[in-house]
C-alpha cells in the first residue's frame, strides 16, 4: 500500500482535509467516503488509481474529523454535492476528472449527475443505488411486499441515528456493529479510522447529522435550488457496483437497475462482498473502476 499524502483544502465556506495520491498535475480523482467510514477507505484504490495515471483526493467529508464542522450546521445532500464542487474548482479540476463515491458519497454522486452541467467525465457509486432507481425497482406489488419490509429492518439505524442525544453517546458501540452487520469480517483499522472521525460529540453529531437531514432537512440558501437533485434520476452514464452479501442495502434493489439508468451505465453484483465492496474483493473491484475510468 502505498503512503497517501495530506492535504487542506480551503472552500470558503469548510476547511476539509484529505488524502491524497498521485502526480499533481494528473487528471482529478475524488473519492468520497460514507457512514461509517473515513478517506483511508480508499487506500487500497487510491494507489491503484494513481498508477494509473490520476491525483487521487479522498477528502473526510463535512463534519468528519479532521475535516471543520461546517458553521452552517447543514448535512444536506445538496451541501455535500456543493463541497464536492467547490473541491473539483478549487483543485484545478478540468473535464477529465472523475468521481467515485461509497455510500452517503454514492448519494453525493448521484445528486451530482441529475444535472447535466456537472464537470465529471467518468462517475462510479457503490452501495447504493439512486433513490429515484430505487423507487422503480420491482414495481410489482410483491416486490415492493419482498423488499420494503426486509429493507426497513436493516435500515433500523436510522430511525436510531434520529433519537437526540443517545446516538453520539454510543457511537463506540454503534460504528463497530455496523460493520459487522454489513458484510464479511471487516479490518480493524477499517473500524479504527472510522472511530477516529468522531473524537468528540461536536463531530459525532455532524456525522449523524447526514441522518438527521434526510428527515428533518434544512437546506441553507446556498444550497436550495439543488435540494431535491439527490431524489432525481442521474442523467449521464455511470458505474453501479453493490455486494450480493450487503447487510445494509438490499441487492435486490439492482434487479433490473441497468434499464433504469442512462445508456452506457453499467451494473456489477460482486460476489462474496457486502456493503464495502471495494475493501471485500479489491482485485475484481479495482479492475472493473479502472476499466471503466479508461474505457
């Protein structure tokens, strides 16, 4: 594994610091984390990205320590899109940057291409699936019967996350049991970083704040005129990668997703991977985000 550099990046409105791979002047790669994660999740694609020709910048989203707690108090994603923008401009990004994102960073990514004047050549998300895609998967009242059920019990944590108070008191508890539930055995250090982006109860509650937004959103000014993007189907082409052993996200949710998405998408169950594909089955995952960054 290669050692990642470090980096700040001054938006205006946050400081986010990150990680970073890769020659300097190389086309833009951002690679946006979830819940509960952190940037390091992307240590074993960053390199692998940066080998192949890209500067890698994988930043602890808003509110993730080390990165600010944004004064505005907003974990809308409409404000996490803006972020990924602001970065995009403010790294010299150019139309030969890509985007890839995990979890609330898939959500991020799929708000980001439900315009078409974003500035992303190449878009991979993992995990989940666009929330409009969703709302059309097995349209048959039995799917819908199959799957909305199963999916709200997995779902439990966020009606957890919602309760004042409680959550940031257990997060030690909560992050650990997440990732045991959503996949295979999961790394230690993997645990450990994420533990490490809520050192304090300022942060943990800007975490469970993503949460807290999807149910009670109060989008700043800035932000208003993209607030229902992430609910919107995406509009350029993209890479959907999902776990057939996921624990936090049906994989049924993909039945028939490549119909749904804008020509040239394309769609990929990984095999023996759960919710964090990219650290289940590294090899066949790195190979199918560069191929597709490349083709």
């Amino acid at each position: 594994m290669t050692a990642p550099g470090r980096v700040v990046v001054d938006l205006g409105h946050i400081r986010l610091h990150a990680l970073a791979w890769g020659e300097p002047d190389a086309p833009l790669a951002i690679c946006l984390h979830g819940f509960p994660d952190s940037a390091w999740t992307w240590r074993h694609l960053a390199p692998e990205l940066a080998a192949a020709g890209y500067r890698v910048v994988a930043p602890f989203t808003r509110g993730y320590s080390p990165s600010e707690v944004p004064v505005d108090g907003d974990y809308h994603v409409a404000a996490l899109a803006h972020d990924v923008l602001a970065l995009h401009r403010e790294l010299g990004g150019d139309d030969r940057a890509v985007l890839i994102g995990h979890d609330w960073g898939a959500l991020t990514a799929h708000a980001i291409l439900a315009r078409d004047d974003h500035p992303f050549r190449r878009v991979v998300a993992i995990a989940v699936p666009p929330i409009a895609a969703m709302r059309q998967a097995g349209t048959s009242v039995r799917a819908q019967l199959r799957l909305i059920p199963r999916q709200m019990a997995m779902s439990w944590y966020i009606g957890f996350n919602q309760i004042p108070f409680l959550p940031e008191r257990v997060l030690g508890w909560l992050i650990p049991t997440l990732w045991r539930r959503w996949g295979p055995s999961p790394d230690v250090d993997d645990v450990d970083n994420a533990l490490a982006t809520v050192p304090n109860r300022a942060h943990g509650s800007a975490v469970l704040g993503y949460y807290r937004a999807m149910l009670r959103p109060r989008v700043d000014a800035r932000y208003a005129d993209h607030a229902s993007d992430w609910l919107r189907p995406p509009r350029t082409p993209l890479l959907y990668l999902h776990g057939v052993l996921d624990g936090c996200m049906q994989v049924a949710f993909t039945d028939g997703l490549t119909e749904l998405l804008p020509t040239g998408s394309e769609v990929a169950r990984i095999d023996h991977a759960g919710h964090f594909v990219h650290l289940d089955q590294r090899d066949r995952v790195h190979r199918r985000i560069v191929g597709f960054l490349g083709s």
